[in-house]
C-alpha cells in the first residue's frame, strides 16, 4: 500500500505552492488518489525533493515570511502536549508498522524454505534477488514528513473539504484565518459560541479558558470553541464556513484609530483597531462605512486581509469634495474612534474556480485589490497571480514597493505598473493596460479578472474584456467613487 499524502502536506513537503501540485494533477503529470498523492508519485514529479536537508521547507517558509511582513513573528514550537501526543501517534504508527513487517518477514521465510524444498532455483533466485535491499529513494522525504507532522498539525473542515496547518500554539481559528479560510465565528475570546465545532478525529487541547458553557450533548458529541483550542493531532473537524459574501453578518464596531500615514501625496492610510472580543469578519475585497462621531462617513474597500481581522486598512484619496476624506488628511485630530458598518459587496475572489487570476487596478482601486491579492497568497491555491496598476502623476502607485516584493518572493506573482498621464478614466492608459493584458494572456477566456478602480474607468474596463471576449462569469468588477 502506498503512502498517501494529502494536497497541502505534500506541498508543504517538496516546497511548493499547493496550487501547483493541483496544476500538475490536472494536466496529468502527477497521479493522484481521492485527493492525496503517493510519496513515490510526488518524488518522480519533484526529483530535487529527495535532498537530505529540509531547505525546501526553509525556503518555503521564508519567501512565505518575508512576503507577509505582519506575519513575521517567531515561529512558536508546539506545546509540550502537543508535542508529546504528535510523538505518540507516530510511535504507535511506527509499532504498527514494525508488526507487519515482522509478519510479512515470516511469510517470505516460509515462502523461501518452501521453494527450496521443491528444488524450485529459478523462482527462488528471483525471490532473492528481489528481497536485496534497494535504494530507498523515499526515506529522506518520509523523514521530513514526520517531522513536518510533529511541528505542525493538518486539520480537514467538514463538508468542505478544505484544509490548514496548526503551527505552534495557535487556536484552530487563528491557524484558520490566516489560512484564508472563512470559517463562522465572533468575538474570538469564547464568549459568544459562534466558532463551535465538532471534532471527528483527533485530539485538541484546550489553550483558553471558555466562558461560554457548551451543553452536555455538545460536549459528549466531541463539539469544542475553536478559538479556545489548538489541534494536539492532525485533525477531522466539522465546523461552519461563510460560502459567500451573503453569509457575512453585518456587524457595527467602535474601532480606535491607530494611525494616519502618508501613501505619497494624494493617499492616507488609515488603520483602524477593533477591541480584541469584537473584530470585523469580512471576505477580502468587500467594503464597510466608516463613520465619525459629528455623522461625516464614507464607504470605501478594506485594503487589508481578512487573516488579521483586528487590524483593518483603508486607503484614503484627496478629495476637496469628501468631507470624510478631507478630516483623515487633517489627521483626524480629536478623533478617538470610527464607527465601522459592514461588510458589503459582493467584490469577492471565487475561491473554487482553479484559474489564474488577473488583477487590474485603477488608482487607489488597488485597496481592495490588495485585500484579494493578500487572501489568494493565504489561500496559496491560484495557479498564477498578475496585478496591472494603473495610475498617474509622481507616487501614484503608492505600494509600489509592496508589489515588487510581491513579484520577489513569489515566483507565481508578476506585477506590471502602468503610467497614466492624467487621472483616471484616462482611456489611453486603459488601452495600454489591455494591451498588455491581452500579451500576456491571448487565451483571456482562460483566467478570472477581477477589476476595480473609479466608477466611469471601472464600467469602460468591463465593456472592453467583455468586447474582447471575456466571460461574463469569470469577471469581477468593483467600481469606486471617483
Ligand atoms: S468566536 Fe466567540 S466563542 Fe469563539
């Protein structure tokens, strides 16, 4: 029988993204059995993956660190328990193992004596020379697949199949997060029981004192607050996921300002803080309102990632006629805290589909892009990922060194800014846009686009990847207040 992988484990495994395991299965390169693949398969796939150390994983590990600048924290070793539990589950799989090879050991002794008995040679010869130790090709990988088992767990979600990590000692709902899952919760501190879910295999452990009290028929069914506990073992839980943007509650939060900081001369960004027990849950590339106290708001797209549902950026422009715009460039003195309502929109990445995906950003449309672009690295399933920025004047891709870091570290990213030479809706720079677009991919119809950017801009973008042949479906277009 042989060993089986599952997806994300194996990719974890040879260091590369998972999207392009599922690439390679698709186009018939790599085998693959109810969604896991075999160690011998995945060696003849990625041959360099038999070296000795683990410097794919590091490599892996590090591109995914540098590129995730927030995400740049120590990475914590498991629990003792943790450990401790990993550790036995892999002794009694090793034992188990060790007994049928004893077994099968017997069987071939007998086998042997048999065949000599009836002066059988050539069937014996062969016996032998089959039974010489080979070169065991897979062991270096086996060995870094346990140690991937003991320093993280892999949790499936019930019914939808998908699947994350638990490093450290992080709850099932932040390894979930930041995994660009979105799974249902609510004040992430165990008052509210809006994150319960059941276990169906395994072994989690409590890390947070809960206060909301699960029934007696909860708890006997296996059911657990996912963001009290982290996975001892890897894991099989059945918990609640938002399908879309229609399953996202619309919530109010009082958020403290953390601060406003210049992106060039034409944008602010605005960090916003929720309180630790009422964070924003929201799908990237929605929006919310924003509101101050005296009633001046606006609505503009979350320009961060869901992942870090606390910290929440939105990307101000200048606006003599935006009242809300102007106090954020005043610094927003006096101001403690901004109201949030949402999320709204339906300007949200279609995570089942399996196409590359072409990002094109107008302005300061590149917020929710960005959000997109974040949750689709979490999600580390999209094939390809190619962001075209247009904008005008000195600064106006004001990120620009966050896209090229981007396109640095990850070689599925490519980034191409484009220079309009007034604001937008700067037709010009929309056919130059295009026209690299349609370079870069002649089969359009292949690849989901997702568009945003100031209104009039947005609508001709849409008319002219519609005209050019682009499926209604496979566009996304999240048009702005100009
Ligand atoms: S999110 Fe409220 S109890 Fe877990």
């Amino acid at each position: 029988m042989p060993r089986l992988l599952t997806l994300s484990r194996a990719a974890r495994l040879v260091g590369v993204r998972r999207g392009a395991l599922q690439s390679r299965i698709r186009s018939g390169e790599l085998a693959a059995f109810e969604g896991m693949v075999s160690v011998d398969d995945l060696l003849r796939a990625y041959p360099q993956a038999r070296m000795e150390d683990n410097a794919g994983l590091e490599h892996f590990e590090a591109i995914k660190q540098d590129a995730f600048a927030r995400r740049m924290r120590e990475r914590l070793l498991p629990s003792t328990e943790a450990l401790v539990a990993r550790l036995a589950e892999l002794s009694a799989e090793r034992a188990q193992a060790q007994a049928q090879t004893e077994h099968y050991r017997g069987i071939v002794e007998q086998l042997q004596a048999k065949l000599r008995d009836q002066g059988d040679a050539g069937l014996l010869a062969w016996l032998q020379q089959r039974l010489a130790p080979a070169a065991q090709v897979g062991q270096p990988l086996l060995a870094q697949e346990s140690l991937l088992r003991i320093m993280s767990a892999h949790v499936e979600v019930k019914p939808s199949g998908r699947e994350f990590f638990v490093d450290g000692n992080d709850s099932l709902l932040e390894a979930a997060l930041r995994s660009g899952l979105s799974l249902d919760y609510g004040c992430s501190i165990g008052s509210c029981g809006k994150c319960k879910a059941r276990v169906v295999s395994g072994q989690v452990y409590r890390t947070r004192h809960a206060d909301y009290g699960l029934t007696a028929a909860e708890k006997t069914a296996g059911v657990v607050l996912m963001c009290c506990h982290t996975a001892l073992t890897d894991l099989v839980i059945e918990a609640r996921e938002a399908l879309g943007a229609r399953d996202m509650p619309l919530q109010t939060i009082d958020a403290r300002i953390k601060s406003v900081s210049p992106l060039g001369d034409e944008v602010r960004l605005l960090h916003l803080q929720t309180p630790r027990s009422n964070r924003l849950r929201f799908l990237a590339g929605q929006s919310a309102t924003l509101c101050l106290a005296d009633g001046v708001g606006a609505s503009l797209p979350v320009a961060s990632c869901p992942c870090d549902d606390r910290n929440l950026q939105f990307h101000v422009r200048r606006d003599a006629g935006d009242g809300f715009a102007a106090r954020v460039f005043g610094g927003l003195k006096g101001v403690e805290t901004v109201r949030i309502e949402g999320p709204r929109g339906e300007f949200v990445l279609d995570e089942a589909s399996p196409r590359p995906l072409v990002f094109i950003a107008g302005e300061s449309g590149f917020a929710p892009i960005k959000s997109l672009i974040e949750h689709a690295m979490a999600l580390d399933a999209a094939e390809t990922l190619h962001l075209y920025w247009i904008a005008h004047g000195t600064g106006g891709h004001y990120l620009d060194n966050l896209c090229r870091s981007w396109s640095d570290a990850l070689d599925n990213f490519r980034y191409e800014p484009i220079a309009a030479q007034r604001a937008l809706p700067d037709d010009e720079a929309l056919q130059a846009a295009l026209r690299q677009v349609l370079r870069d991919h002649p089969r359009l119809g292949d690849s989901d686009v997702y568009v945003a950017g100031p209104a009039p801009w947005a609508s001709a973008a849409e008319f002219q990847l519609l005209e050019h042949g682009l499926p209604r479906a496979q566009l996304y277009v999240s048009p702005l207040a100009p």
